[in-house]
C-alpha cells in the first residue's frame, strides 16, 4: 500500500465501511476490507457500472501547444491534472466519476517534498474525491522535461444507477445496508 499519494495532510478521508464518500458522486463502489486502515487520498479498490472512459498518460505540458510552462514537478503534476479534467469533461465525464489514477513521476523525492503542493492542486482540480490510485517512480518519460504522467479511468453511471458512492467491507458476516 503506497500512503504518498496526492492528500497526504494525515487525516483518513472516508472510515471503514462508510457509505458515501462525497456528496453526488457517482455509482462508485468503495471496496474497503475490515481491519485494513483505511488510506489517505486514495481507495484501494472502487466497483463501478455504466460507460467507461480511458485516458491515455497526461502530461504537465500545454497539449495544444506542447510547451511545458515550469520544470517545476508540481506546477506539471497541476497542468497534467487539468489536461485530466479537459478530457474527462470532452468525454461527458466529471472529475467525481474517476475510478482509477495511475501516476508515474521521474524523481521520489521531489515528488515526497512537493506532496503538499501536490495535493493542493489535486484538490482544486479533482475535489475530495479519492480513486483507486497507484503511483510508480520511473527512469524517464518519453517527453523528455515531463516530471509526472497520469492515466486515468472514469466510469459514468449508466441511467438508472443513481448517483451514490457506496462502500463495502468484504468477506463480513454482517450485510451491506448500502
């Protein structure tokens, strides 16, 4: 389990067997296991239904133009965020029906020490809502002066689902009222 994703301010976001996680998010299923702690800024899985939408790997670039506005890992990590939210709004989708982030960043310990900022801007981009996420330290991007990539998948509700977040705890002897 990797706790140095995007919130990191200390504070668990959801309890273990919550039933939403924010006010009008989508048909997302938070699987949460009993007796697990439950994670900072991330779930660790998410169940959805309806129309699924795949981004390929965002990064902090200006996609119109291609130019990257700062070396700067988070000011990148903001702008690969917004290029997320670009697509997902092309899509129909909303931030809220992310079900999965997947970030790949060139430096630890840049990343480590920029995590507050990072946060900030994951919160004035995505909100409070907290998908499944993993997050990988890798050699290089292909571009080379990009610090960050992320992938993302975001589920839209088919009709009918509602607009709910549930949680789940698995394999307990005591039924889901969710």
């Amino acid at each position: 389990m990797n706790r140095d994703l995007p919130d990191g301010d200390g504070t668990p976001q959801t309890p273990q067997g919550s039933e939403q996680r924010e006010a009008g998010s989508p048909a997302l299923e938070i699987i949460q296991p009993p007796g697990w702690p439950v994670p900072q800024g991330y779930a660790n899985a998410v169940a959805a239904s309806g129309r699924q939408i795949f981004l390929a790997g965002q990064i902090g670039w200006d996609p119109v133009t291609g130019v990257f506005a700062s070396d700067d890992l988070a000011a990148q990590t903001a702008q690969a965020l917004e290029n997320v939210a670009t697509l997902l709004q092309a899509a129909g989708a909303e931030p809220r029906h992310l079900t999965r982030l997947t970030w790949y960043v060139t430096d630890r310990a840049e990343y480590l020490a920029a995590r507050p900022t990072i946060g900030a801007a994951y919160r004035a981009v995505i909100g409070r809502h907290y998908p499944a996420m993993s997050l990988l330290v890798v050699h290089s991007l292909l571009e080379q002066q990009a610090k960050v990539e992320i992938e993302a998948t975001a589920v839209i509700p088919a009709p009918g689902d509602g607009d709910q977040a549930h949680s789940r705890r698995a394999h307990t002897d005591k039924p889901d009222d969710s």
